[in-house]
C-alpha cells in the first residue's frame, strides 16, 4: 500500500531540490562508492505507550519514512517492511538488556553490590540503535547506550517554554553518569559509554520520632546538555552524502580534522559547523542546528546542502523552526543555538572560538 504523505514529500523534494542541484537523480543507482544507508535511533523506556511498542524509539516513524525515501531516491530495490525493522529494533534492545544484565550481575557479585535493584535500574537505561541496510538489503543493527535525557526538548522549553505544557511526556530518566572508556570511534559509530550510577534520586526525611517534619528542597532541574560548536575553515561541498544520511562520512571526519582539537574524542561534547562554498551553514558533523533570527529560530534550509533530520522535519511540522538562509558570517562567537538529531532530541549548542 502507497504512503500519499510519502510519495508527495518525494516528488516536493525532488523537484525543489534534488533535481536543481544534483543532476545524478537518474544515475543515482549508478554510483559506484560502497556504503549502507544509516539512520541513529534513540531507544528511551520513559516514552513507552502500552497501545504502540514503537513509541519507545524515538520518531520512529520518521526514521522509518527517511530510510525509505533514501531507497527510492537511490534506487535500491529494496522494500522495507515496518514491522519487521520494529521487531528487529526491539529483539537486539531485549538481546543488550540479557547481555547487560548478566554484565551487571557478574560485576555485584565482585564488588558484594546488592542484586535485588540491578534490572529495574537497567530497564530505565536508553539505548542509540544505530541501523544500516547495504545494497542486498540485509539489515543490520547495534545498541550503545546514550545520554541520559531526562526532558528530550529541554532546550527548545528554554526558549519557547508555552508550547510544551505536557512535560510529562518527558519524565525524569535513570541517574546515570558518562564514562569516557572508549574516545576513538569513528565518527558514524561514536557513542559516549554510560554507567549506572546506584546513588538515590531521591532525597531522605527525618526519622519518624522527630516532632517536626522538614521538606526537603525541590531538586535543582538537570543541566541542559550542551555542545562547544567551532566554525568551520573550509567549505564542504554539498552532495547527496550530506543530505542524505549514510555510512560514507569522510566530509565529516575531514571538518572536524580541521576544527576540533580532538576530532576523534566523542566523549567531549564538542562538534562543526560546517558551511557550503556559497558561504551558507549547512550543519553540523552529527547534528542539524537551528539559530536565532529576527524573534524566530531559523534551520538552514535543505538547498544549502545539510541532512534532512528527523527532528528538524518534526520541528518544521510542529512550526517550532522554520527554514530560512543563515549565513556563516553571520555566526556570532558565544551565540546559543538549537543543536538536534534523533538521539539527543534538542541541546544546546554555543558557538565557540577556535
């Protein structure tokens, strides 16, 4: 059965887009250069609806739909089937978990560390699901874990805090601290490691016998996660390998060669900003960025050559964003901006000098 909403977005695509500025659309099948289609999924327990098992992975749908649009664009005879890539998501979420688990059994029972709490802390743990389908259409996915997230927009409520009356869509996750155990990665591969923290997250009361009970004060709300965004020195030029995204990445190692003092590390929460050679911010090397023009948040828009992202599709829909031309002179070193894709949600990032 076709999808209209689909099929409409490709043919709008195609004709905005794709057809002015690559005129390799009929040869798209052609291309010789061996990688996978990608998409990075963020498996996240606290948003699980008992009427829909997908709920838990974060826009899976538009995952789902952009992996669909990028087979047919590059002619990859492929069907995708939706149900079948959800329950492969959920069996290799259900294989990590056993294997966590019996990980975290094996190191309590070491450090004489109580069982009893270990599953419910690694049920609350969130997941990326980095998928890839090769040109034979095999399907091939691994889990790492992610970012504690507690609020997944938390830094677009900063700003716009009226449009997010429903917080609880959002509740606070697992504590959980990050482990800088493995900082080279390759870039389409990199996830900070995460360790659960079995602190209490929550506050004690005084003993029963005492006369007077005190409140204790209200938890501070969690650091915004925030990203230091340096400039680009060189223009990336745009190809269907940046508005698309797949494993072929090497544009993205080359600007973060050039701007971050340890381009490999993915443990620093630092990342480009990359611009096309008409002098236009396309993106950033794992991100889609928005920025503050005239009163309105701007996302650069597709023509400048940056990846058509799930969350900024979301945030467009929901006229949070809109799509604009934001110049890289126009960058201004301390600026905050929205910083997105579909692991993180939405952070923060700030423009940082070199």
């Amino acid at each position: 059965m076709s999808n209209p909403t689909l099929e409409n977005t490709t043919k709008k695509f195609s004709k905005e887009y794709i057809n002015p500025y690559f005129f390799l659309n009929d040869d798209a099948s052609a291309i010789t250069t061996d990688f996978s289609m990608l998409t990075s999924i963020r498996y996240d327990p606290s948003l699980a609806d008992s009427n829909d098992s997908s709920c838990e992975f974060f826009l899976f749908n538009e995952h789902f739909n952009r992996l669909k649009f990028q087979l047919a664009f590059f002619k990859w005879d492929i069907e995708l089937i939706r149900e079948i890539l959800l329950q492969k998501l959920i069996e290799t979420i259900d294989n990590v978990k056993r294997i966590e688990l019996e990980k975290l059994i094996v190191n309590a029972r070491e450090k004489n560390i109580d069982e009893q709490y270990l599953s419910s802390e690694l049920e609350n743990q969130s997941y990326k699901m980095r998928v890839t389908i090769d040109r034979k259409g095999n399907v091939t996915i691994g889990a790492s874990r992610a970012v504690d997230r507690p609020n997944l927009m938390d830094a677009l409520v900063e700003y716009v805090p009226h449009q997010f009356h429903h917080q609880s869509k959002f509740p606070q996750g697992p504590q959980i601290k990050e482990s800088n155990s493995n900082p080279n990665l390759n870039n389409d591969q990199a996830e900070n490691d995460i360790s659960i923290d079995f602190t209490p997250s929550f506050n004690q009361f005084p003993p029963d016998d005492q006369n007077t009970l005190s409140i204790p004060a209200p938890l501070p709300p969690p650091a915004i996660l925030t990203y230091s965004l340096y400039l680009d020195t060189q223009p990336t030029p745009i190809s269907m390998f940046t508005s698309f995204k797949t494993t072929y990445r090497p544009h993205y190692t080359q600007a973060r060669s050039r701007a971050l003092a340890n381009p490999n590390d993915y443990s620093i929460r630092q990342d480009v900003i990359m611009y096309n050679s008409a002098g236009q911010v396309m993106e950033t090397s794992i991100a889609n960025l928005a920025f503050k023009r005239q009163g309105k948040w701007i996302t650069p828009q597709i023509s400048s050559g940056g990846l058509c992202g799930v969350v900024r599709q979301m945030l467009i829909t929901k006229c949070l964003v809109e799509e604009g031309n934001v110049l890289m002179k126009d960058v201004q070193i301390g600026e905050e901006v929205l910083f997105m894709n579909g692991v993180v949600g939405v952070a923060r990032g700030v423009v940082a000098s070199s």
